[in-house]
C-alpha cells in the first residue's frame, strides 16, 4: 500500500514540477537568446551549434540554484491544493495515513533535487558559467573554450612571477610560452627563464623543449651567466615552486563562480601574500563558501513551508495560500541578503549568517506543519 501511494503522490508531482521546471527554464533561455539570436545576424559572430548550446547551457547553471526553490514552491502549492480540492487528503488521512508518509514523496524529491543543485554548484557551473561568460564578453565572436592568453600567476611570497602565452582551461598543467622571474629576498631579479612550454609533472613544474637562462645582477642588470648555470637548457626542473595547475588557473578565473573547493585553495593562497587578507575579505570568503553547502536546501525549506500553505489554499482560498507562501519565500532570500550584510560587516559570524535563514524558516515550517489538523 505505501509503495503505491508513494507512486500516486510522487506522479502527482512530478507533473507540474516538470511543467514549472520546463517554463521556468524556457523564460530563462529566451531571455538570454535576445544575444544570441542578435549575433546570429553578424558576420563577424563564430555563432554554431555548439556555441549556442554551450551559452543558453552555461547561463542555465547559474541560475539553476535559483529556479528549483521556485520550482518546488510551485509544484508543491499545486500539488496539495489538488489533493485538498478533490477530497483526496481527506480521505488518506481518514485511512489512518500519517502526513508524513504522503508528502515523503515530495520531500524526498526536494531532497534529490538539492543534491543535484550542489553537484551544478561544484562541478558544472565553474566550467559551463565561465565558457558562456566568455562568449558574451566576446560578442559571440569566441567560441568560449579557447586557451586563455596573455595570463600570469604572482606568487604570494613575493619570489617569483609567470608570464604566461597561453594556457588550455581544460588541461593547466601544461603552459605555452611561458617566462619565468625568480627575484632575490631584496627584491631585485636573479634569473629569467623563457621556454616554449612548462608542465607539471610528478608534482613539480618542469620547463621543456629548451630553455633560455637570463641571469641579473643586484641592479637588475644582465650579466654573463654564472659557473655552474648554463645560459640555455634542454630541461630545467624547478622543485622549488609549490604553486599547482589548479591554482594558476583560478587567480585567472572569476572567483563567483569557483566551486567551494576552488575557493578554499584561492584562500590558502591570498593568505600566503604578506599581511593576508583583510577581516572584511574573510568573512566575505567565509560567507561565499559555507553558503555552497547551505544553498541547495532552500529547495528543502521552501517544500516544507508549501505544504502547509497549499493544504490552506486548497481549504480556505487559494489566493491566501499563495500568498502565504510567496511571502515566505521572499522573506527567506530577504533574511539571507540582511545574514550575509551582517556577515561581511562582521557584525555576527559568517557560520551563524549561513545557518540563521534555514534555522528560522525550518522552525516557521514546523510550526505551520503543527496547526494543520
């Protein structure tokens, strides 16, 4: 009998989660393809097919964290409304079935649901969000997966600096006309190398395909090389630099879209450069990644505070019931704006602005789910 009642109120609202995802997607996408249908009528545009779906993709996963709460609000409302309408609630909870076992379906789904939104969060909106960033910076006339050029990396201690020709977002352990500047602790250059590539291999930095050596004086002056220091190489291993591919890459990305891991080793980085980062940019940190983790269950929060307003809305006035339950929903993405304020003005700790919202809104659920008969 559960098995086949879970089936009944998980196709009850599969269907309209399915229409609400599907519409809300499809707003989206035609939103954003204004740009796309534009390039499509400029010469100049590398617009194709795989383009177009890399962008409208892309852009998809940024808002994706955004769309599923709608998504569940939505779906949820409807879905208990109609059981209220039709009598059908009424008549399980008249069989002796508990509340709890005719939404688990419901819940359960949430719960999957924020699962995948972290899994978007971590492993697909970084790559996707930055290929779609870069075609739309580019008017369409990249085709958002070309190497990046002309980059460097900086290395917090203040020692040494890459220059780097090119460097594939998809494989960075391996560099393309790279330059390399080692300075003395006074600050002054000690050598230059130039080689055609660099790659890490066996957890170090390798330069390959011959190297160039450029030696300096305490005045930055260039002098012969050294006994003992070749002016040109065929290899030149370099043990002495900790820096990885991951890390190149990211002070070369945008930090909005880093993945929580990606930002813990950025934040291991700037807290390597003299003085740190400021109170301010570590609470901001702070903020940002606990709330990778926090975010996907206010897919979770917002089904819980729906049940109980479409359950009203399906006995009293639906309009009450909506509204119910799209001011709750505004009231929480308002309370986790004011937490994360707070937060980056240090006023309370970053932990307690990500956990507050939930905290609040998970007790204003139970309480609602406690007044219904």
């Amino acid at each position: 009998m559960s098995w086949i009642l879970f089936r009944y109120v998980w196709r009850a609202f599969a269907v309209p989660a399915g229409i609400c995802l599907a519409g809300l997607g499809a707003l989206v996408l035609l939103f954003m393809s204004f740009d796309l249908i534009g390039a499509c009528f400029d010469p100049k545009a590398a617009v194709t097919w795989r383009v177009a779906c890399d962008f409208l993709g892309g852009t998809l996963s940024m808002y994706l964290e955004w769309l599923l709460p709608a998504v569940f609000l939505l779906a949820t409302l409807y879905t208990m409304w109609q059981f209220c309408r039709h009598s059908e609630l009424v008549a399980m909870r008249a069989g002796g079935i508990g509340l709890g076992t005719i939404v688990a379906p419901i819940l359960i789904t949430a719960l999957i649901a924020a699962g995948l939104s972290f899994a978007n969060t971590e492993l697909v909106k970084p790559a996707a969000a930055a290929r779609a960033a870069a075609i739309r910076d580019s008017d369409f006339r990249l085709t958002g997966r070309e190497p990046l050029k002309g980059i460097g990396f900086a290395a917090p201690e203040g020692d040494h600096v890459w220059v780097i020709g090119a460097l594939d977002p998809a494989d960075p352990s391996v560099l393309s006309d790279v330059r390399l500047t080692l300075f003395r602790p006074d600050g002054s250059k000690d050598v230059v190398y130039e080689a055609p590539r660099a790659q890490w291999l066996d957890g170090a930095w390798w330069l390959l395909d011959g190297v160039r050596a450029t030696y300096y004086d305490e005045l930055d002056t260039v002098i012969a090389p050294p006994e003992g220091r070749p002016a040109s190489l065929t290899v030149k291993p370099l043990y002495g630099l900790t820096e990885t591919p991951r890390q190149i890459l990211l002070q070369n990305s945008d930090a909005a879209l880093a993945s929580a891991s990606d930002r813990r080793l950025a934040r291991d980085l700037l807290n390597r450069v003299e003085g740190g980062l400021s109170t301010r940019q570590k609470h901001e940190d702070s903020y940002a990644t606990y709330n990778h983790y926090a975010a996907p269950f206010a897919i979770v929060l917002v089904t819980l505070f729906a049940i109980p307003a479409g359950i009203a809305s399906g006995r009293q006035s639906v309009f009450r019931g909506v509204l119910l339950a799209i001011g709750l929903f505004l009231a929480y993405y308002a309370l986790t704006a004011l937490a994360m304020t707070l937060s980056d003005h240090a006023v309370i700790k970053p932990a307690l602005a990500v956990a507050l919202p939930p905290l609040a809104f998970g007790v204003a659920a139970l309480a609602l789910f406690r007044k219904l008969p």
